[in-house]
C-alpha cells in the first residue's frame, strides 16, 4: 500500500488512515446492523454501520427542582392539559366550519387530488429526517449521540408526543427523557440540548419566513394589502425576534453553579452554547437543517392547497402565509394545533380571494398528516420499549480487542504504536501478520502487541486475529489508520442500542481533494440504503455476535480491491 494519508471523524473527532489510494479523511456515521442480516453482511466482509459519540455517565437520578409527583398526578395534569387543549381544537373548528357554507368542505375533499396528499406525507418524512440530523447535532456538543438512526426514532417519537400529549415544550423533556433511559445517557446532558434545538428551529423559521416575505414582496404579492392586514404577520415575526434575543441574552448572563438538577442542566446547555460559539461550522449546519425542517412544513402545507383549490393566485405571492400559519398553529393551545391552523389559513388566504373552503381543507388535510405521522411514532413507540426490555443490555465497561491484518508494514507500526497508546490504551491490541518479510515482526514485539500469524489475505488475517481475541468487542483497523481520541467511548456507546450488532466510520480525507468527493458521498447509500460499510472504514462486532456466525470471513480479500474502495 503507498503512504498517501486518510482521515476518518466521528462526530467531531478524526480518525486518520495512511494507505489509501489517494490522500483523504474520513468521518463517522452510523447505520444498525441487526442480527437477524448479520450473517450475510459481515460474511461479505461488510457491515452495518451505527453511528457513535462518546459514552456518557448515567447519571442515578435526576430529579425535578419542582416538589415530586407522583404518577397519577402527573397522568392528571396531562390529560387536564390536552383536554383543555381538545375543547379548545373543538370551539375554534366549530367556529371556522360555522363561517363555510353547508357542505361545502365535503364537496371540496371529494374533488381533492389525492397524489398531493400523499406528496405531502413524504415531504413530512423529509422534515422528520433534517429535524433528526438538527438534534444530532445537538446532541454531539454532550456526547450523548447513539447513531443516526436511533435519533430518527426519538425524533419521530417526539413529534407523537408533540401532537398529542405534551406540546413542543412537553414533547422535548419526554423524548429526551425516553432517549436517556434507552440508552442509558445523563438525562441532563440529552436535556440540555432540547433549548439549543429549538433555538435553532426558531432562527430557521425566522429566516424561511423572512425569506418568503422577500418572494412575496418582490413579486408584488404585498401591493395589495393593508397595513391592518398585515399587522398579525409582523406582530408574530417580531415577536419571533424578541425570543431568540432574550433566550440568547439569557443564556449569556446566567451563571449556573453546584449539581443540583438544574445546575447540571444549565451548565451542559452553556458548554454546548459556547462550542457552537466557537465552532461556527456546526451551528450553520444546524442552522440551514432547520431551514429545510420549515421549507418541508411548508411545503406539505402547500401540497395539500394544491390538493383542494382551483383558485387562481400567484404562488409566489402567498408563500409568506404558510410560516405564520405554522407559527400560530404551534402554540400549546390546542391539540395538534387544530382551530388554530384552519382559522389562521381561513383569514389570510382570504387575501389572496382563496375560497374559505379550500383553505380549510387544505388545513385538514394537514392536520391528518401531522396525525398520521404522529401514529407511526407511537407504533415505533411500542416496538422499541419491546425491544429495549426484552434485550441484553450491553454490560457497563465492556473489553475491546483491535485486530490489525499487517503485511510488510514496517513503517506503519511505530506510529500506530504510539497512537494506539493514546486513544486505545486498555485494548487488547492484535496484529495479525500474513507473512511479512520485511521488519514488522520484530518492530511489533517491541512494542507489546499480541501477535497471529496466518497465510496472506485480510480476510483470512481478520478470522485468525478474532479467534485470539478476549474483548466483548473486536475492532477490525486497517495498519494505515487512526481512530477519533473519543473514538472507542462513541463506539460502546453506538452498541447501548441493543439492535446494533456491529458498525464502522464514514470517511473523511485529510488532504481534500474534490476527487475525494464521490468516495465520502458513496458511504451513504452504501450505509443507508445498501446497509453495509467496508473494511477501511473500521469495522466493530459485538464478540458473541461474530462467534455465533463462525467468526470473520476466510475468504481471500485482495489489497487491490481493498486499495480501490478507500478512496
């Protein structure tokens, strides 16, 4: 292999590699490899990929600051909040159906182009998926990511409890609750992230609202309204502002002290304040996340319009309606922001001389998205306490063996040595040699490592080097490659998910190049979609789950593939 160096993050952390065809780095993204298609991944010598942060303490018990409740007293205040919150949803609805015309909804619905309703659905699935990367990368700044796909799953799970239990507020504390307790994270640190979220998803739904102002505005879509009319959007926009500013000014001035529950909680939400302060890079990311999160809501808005009316208006023009419907429909008023959403369309799309009919539908048929998405949470809901309590928990500090398949890499192995000796301390480290005829056998044993031989081939140095191997974990590394500092706590963590068997890294390169680009592009329908990673983005096992299928595949992996699919 040549000397050309490779990195790979996870998170935000890096993890290099030498020998790949062209200089590069690589970063970490996780995709769960289940049991039941090990067999045929890891056979391969491929695997699923579940992404990893570093492991955080659980911490015993968090209280409220609030005097204890007890659960029948919660379940009270609940159902008297939403149920509030349902006579509200019926007053308003009652109210809007009281101003159309009888029968004139139903007529409107059965006329209805159901390919944009189901246009819509998707487009929410969209949302779902940039809100879940937003508060992935929230929950990086406390180390508290599990992988991709278990924060989809909360994320979903928070928008169930969203809609019809809790309201934004209520939803974030028993998401993050939920998550903290599936895999057993600091609930203060999950928490402390939920502000930081939605202080995001505020600033993204200013600047799509702002923006879709500057559409209506420029296209003359505002040349024929009154200032009266325009009040209540400027009012909430403004509004909007006040709230991002005093939370930020808030956050700046307050000085958390002590381990008191809320101490705990403040001073994770500062920390991670001040690193995305530094870090500029990862709040934009967040930043136009959430602006993908608000263009999707308002597009699925915009789908099921298109759904019901036959109206003649300019799109451009009205755009700016669909964020301050949205804002007013997500006060905790109401349920699933019923009323408030059907109201609010009914008045300002009248504007536009949109039919009142059309713009209630249009609403309801919004409202059935957002519920209908909500029941998919809750499906996900059931199936994964299910799974959680009838799985084995991974055993609190868990052994790790990394085996490195080497064949003449006598230059490899002093700094890989000494890298090892930092991140990877208390692993057992194997070298699986396949031959070497050059220095690496005496080089290794200068520096401790355990030590397989084996015919040449990294599939069959890989089944000799698990078959010695002692930890609850075996990493497979390539001689050539460094993992993140935090890279082996991220990894342990990525396995608290008891449907995760195994997984690896997505790649980075160090020295990029834009030829490097479809190489870190393709570990994403690979991982996704085809659901496997290859050898050179480090590949984790669970020890059992590699026993049980007869250990690491014996069949001869050349490097000149291997040198092919590291680029």
């Amino acid at each position: 292999m040549n000397q050309n160096t490779c990195t790979l993050t996870h998170g935000n952390t890096r993890l290099s590699e030498k020998g790949a065809t062209r200089p590069g780095s690589m970063g970490f993204i996780a995709a769960a490899l289940t049991s039941k298609n090990l067999n045929p991944a890891f056979k391969s010598g491929e695997m699923h990929h579940p992404q990893h942060t570093q492991a955080a303490p659980m911490e015993n018990q968090i209280h409220s600051s609030v005097p204890n409740k007890t659960p029948t007293a919660r379940k009270a205040k609940v159902c008297l909040s939403r149920g509030i919150g349902l006579i509200v949803s019926g007053i308003l609805m009652a109210l809007v159906f009281r101003s159309l015309e009888p029968g004139a909804l139903l007529k409107v619905l059965r006329n209805a182009n159901w390919q944009w309703t189901l246009l819509s659905l998707v487009m929410f699935g969209v949302h779902l998926a940039f809100a879940s990367y937003r508060w992935h990368l929230m929950l990086r700044l406390s180390h508290a990511t599990i992988h991709p796909g278990a924060t989809l799953r909360a994320v979903t799970l928070g928008h169930s409890f969203n809609t019809f239990l809790f309201g934004t507020v209520g939803g974030d504390m028993a998401k993050s609750m939920i998550y903290a307790r599936w895999y057993r994270l600091s609930l203060s640190k999950v928490l402390a992230m939920a502000p930081l979220d939605r202080f995001f998803g505020l600033t993204g739904a200013l600047a799509v609202g702002i923006s879709m102002a500057a559409f209506g505005y420029f296209s003359g879509g505002f040349d024929s309204l009154t200032w009266s009319q325009l009040s209540l959007p400027v009012f909430w926009t403004t509004g909007l502002m006040v709230l991002l500013l005093g939370s930020v000014s808030g956050l700046s001035l307050w000085h958390g002290k002590g381990k008191s529950p809320l101490g705990l909680f403040m001073n994770h939400l500062r920390k991670g304040a001040a690193w995305l302060w530094e870090h500029p890079g990862t709040a934009m990311k967040a930043t136009l996340a959430s602006m993908a999160v608000h263009l999707c809501l308002h597009m699925v808005m915009v789908f099921n319009l298109k759904a019901v009316t036959q109206a003649s208006f300019v799109w451009w023009d009205i755009l700016w309606i669909f964020p301050v419907i949205s804002i007013i429909a997500s006060l905790p008023i109401s349920l699933a922001g019923a009323g408030l959403r059907e109201g609010s369309a009914l008045v300002l799309l009248a504007f536009y001389s949109i039919p009142g009919a059309d713009a209630v539908s249009g609403s309801l048929l919004t409202l059935g998205v957002y519920t209908s998405w909500a029941l998919v949470g809750l499906a996900l809901w059931r199936l994964e306490a299910s799974r959680h309590a009838s799985s084995q928990i991974l055993k609190e500090n868990p052994s790790v063996s990394i085996v490195i398949p080497v064949l003449n890499e006598a230059g490899q192995i002093h700094p890989l040595a000494d890298h090892l000796q930092k991140v990877a301390a208390d692993a057992e480290w194997i070298l699986a040699d396949g031959g070497s005829t050059d220095k690496s056998l005496n080089i290794m044993r200068q520096h401790g490592f355990k030590i397989v031989q084996s015919q040449p081939g990294r599939g069959i140095q890989m089944h000799a080097g698990a078959a010695v191997a002692k930890g609850d974990i075996i990493l497979f590394l390539h001689a050539d490659t460094r993992l993140p500092g935090d890279g082996l706590d991220a990894m342990l963590r990525c396995l608290r998910d008891p449907s995760v068997v195994g997984g690896g890294f997505w790649k980075r390169f160090d020295q990029r190049h834009w030829l490097m680009t479809g190489s870190r592009l393709r570990c994403l329908p690979r991982i996704f979609i085809r659901r496997f990673v290859f050898g050179d983005q480090g590949l984790f096992v669970r020890r059992q789950a590699l026993k049980s299928i007869g250990g690491a595949s014996w069949v001869i992996l050349p490097s000149t593939r291997f040198d092919r699919v590291t680029v």
